[in-house]
C-alpha cells in the first residue's frame, strides 16, 4: 500500500463536511470547522489538517466535545470579553470568539478576547488571517495539553502555545504562525506513523534526558510521566530555550491566566478539554492610513527578498509566502494524505456508518502513489 494519497480539494471537503454533520454539526458548522482542516492542509502544514480527524473523532466520541455546546459571553467591555466554550468544538469557539475581537476593533479600534473551556481549535493562524483579510491586524493564539518542559525541568508544563501574526501587505499577506516549543505535538504524530526516529534535540524522555523515540514521547505526553518536547532554543539557556519558555508563558497569559481557565498543566485530565485561546484584532486605522501603513510594510517586505543571499542561498522568504505557494499548487494538484491517517479516516466511516469506498474507493495495495477524485 502506498504511503501517501493524493485527493482532490472539492472531495475532502466534501467527506469532512458530510462527517461532521453526521456527528450532528450543522451545515454551516460543518463548513467553519472543515474551512479549518483544510486551510491547514493546503498550507502545508500536515500535522494540523487531514491527521487531526482522528483527535476530533475521539473527542466527541469520549465527550470531551460537545457536540451541542454554544460558546458564550461571561464577561464583556468595548475593548475586550471573555467567552466561556462551554467544552465545544473549537474551531466553532475560536471563529466565534475572532468575530468578536474584529467588530469590537472595527467599532472602537482595537480589542483583545479571551477563551476558557474550549477544545483544540486546530491553526491559530487561520484565526488571525480572518481579521487581516477584513484589513485588520489579528493575532491568535491557544494554549494546549502540556507538552513543553520548561528550561531545565523534566516535566511538560506548558503547551505547545503557538502564536500567529497576520497583518495586510501585498502581494500577499504577512502571516506568521508557529509554535513557542521546537515542533508541535502533530509532528511527533505524523513521525510516529511513519516509524521514523525524531531529530535530535525535539524531545526529552521522562528522565529529562534527549531522545529520538516518538512512541514514548508521545506515551509519557498522555500518561503524564514526564519528559515531553522542548521550548524554541533546545534545552539550553546557551542556545535560546529560556526564550521559548518565555513566548510559551507570553501565551499562557493571554489564554489561561486573563480567562480564568485552565493552564495547560491542568488541562486534558480526566475527559476535560479545558483548551484556552487569546485573539486580537488591531485597526491599523488608529496609527493613520491604512493604505500608507500597507504599502510601507510591503515595501519592506519586499526588500528583505530581494536582500543579498547567502552563500549557496537562492532565495529569501518572507513569512507567508510558503503558505500561499502551497495553497496554489495543492488547490491544483490536491492534498497529500498518509496512509495511516486514511485508515484513520475508514475507522471514522465506520463509526458514523459512512461509505468510506463513495469518498475514496478500493485503496491500492501495491500502488507507489495514488490519486482518487
């Protein structure tokens, strides 16, 4: 069988919608949180797409995500509010709480919401992409089960906290979203599927010591036996780690603290959620013109590319720029999915009693690469 499937844009997006609404998602529900999956996918970032179904799946089938769940306001000012999730699904939560952030910041310039009581809620980076694309400066983030050990510690204490910039620029947006720890969980997933061992200096095993095992890595994550994955900059205060421990708390603060709500330590025990979000809108409006502001950054945008390159270097990119290269090219050629994420995707038919052969056929048995549309 081959590793990887190749699958249309428009038959992803059909079976994730169909999926979703048998687990009892409306139409439009089913849309926002597939619109999620697949943004991830066609921006090439795996680990956040297609091969998270299967977390979902098992999160509504557990009850952990309630299917029924409505977010709500608990606390609100012009500027700002505080949403309780009420254990939803998260990409429903955060898209709610990011049209908050962005007509508060249209009324009155800026505002900042905070979300408690939520579930993973997939790339914080489509969060932000939502205000800039209305011209707006947004920025998303989200704390998470804890994976990161501190600088010096054994024990995963925080999440993997990324933080996701988007801001207007031409010819296409700046948009910056990554995790505040060396790589996100989904990574050591997807590696894990594949057998493969992880890089030196991605993780640590339970004594605080590397290691290149996902399997265990990811065991002693769920058991909460200690070791975990390692802050932006390694294990060293010599090569930066006390920095990613800082953008993690950086988050921590906009998510858990500032909401009330769990801190990732204290999140995914039992069968709680808890999963924090932090979102903020800017009007760029409120420094002067937007275009002016718009076209000074794409001009410095553009001198970064064209800055000189390193030796053997061909190429300087800005942040976004691979996204959108990956968007095109997949919105052509489709969406690579891994084997096991596909049986994953079966499992998932079987559980809703969907025809996983109407998606996606006979799987090939000796085929080096498939494609089904």
């Amino acid at each position: 069988m081959s590793d990887t499937y190749v699958f249309s844009v428009e038959l992803l997006n059909r079976f994730c919608n169909d999926a979703f609404q048998k687990f009892g998602f409306s139409e439009e529900e089913s849309q926002i949180i597939t619109d999620v999956l697949l943004l991830s996918d066609l921006y090439g970032i795996e680990s956040h797409g297609m091969q998270r179904l299967v977390r979902y799946h098992k999160g509504i089938e557990k009850g952990m995500i309630k299917v029924d769940a409505k977010p709500e306001i608990v606390f609100e000012t012009p500027l700002s509010a505080v949403i309780d999730g009420n254990d939803g699904m998260g990409q429903l939560i955060g898209h709610f709480a990011m049209k908050i952030a962005i007509e508060k910041a249209q009324k009155s310039g800026m505002a900042i919401v905070t979300v408690r009581n939520s579930n993973h809620y997939g790339i914080a980076g489509y969060y932000a992409k939502m205000a800039s694309d209305l011209g707006l400066i947004g920025l998303a983030m989200t704390n998470s089960e804890a994976i990161m050990v501190p600088t010096y510690g054994r024990l995963a204490m925080l999440g993997s906290n990324p933080i996701a910039l988007a801001v207007p620029a031409k010819p296409y947006h700046f948009l910056f979203d990554a995790s505040t720890t060396v790589v996100t969980r989904g990574k050591l997933e997807i590696y894990n599927k594949q057998g493969k061992p992880l890089p030196m200096g991605w993780a640590l095993d339970e004594r605080g010591h590397d290691t290149t095992d996902a399997p265990r890595v990811l065991k002693n994550i769920v058991e909460k036996n200690g070791g975990g994955i390692l802050p932006l900059g390694g294990s060293q205060e010599l090569t930066g780690s006390h920095k990613g421990y800082g953008y993690g708390m950086f988050c921590e603060i906009f998510c858990s603290i500032l909401s009330l709500g769990m801190t990732s330590n204290h999140t995914h025990i039992g069968n709680k959620g808890g999963t924090c979000h932090g979102f903020i809108a800017i009007d760029p409006a409120m420094f002067g013109d937007p275009k002016e502001i718009e076209e000074h950054f794409s001009t410095f945008l553009q001198e970064l590319r064209d800055s000189d390159k390193a030796e053997g270097q061909t190429r300087i990119y800005t942040h976004g720029e691979k996204e959108m290269e990956a968007y095109e090219k997949r919105q052509k050629e489709g969406i690579p999915v891994l084997k096991n994420t596909l049986l994953e995707m079966k499992e998932l038919c079987d559980y809703l009693k969907m025809d996983f052969k109407q998606y996606f056929g006979e799987l090939e048995e000796d085929a080096e690469h498939s494609s089904f549309y």
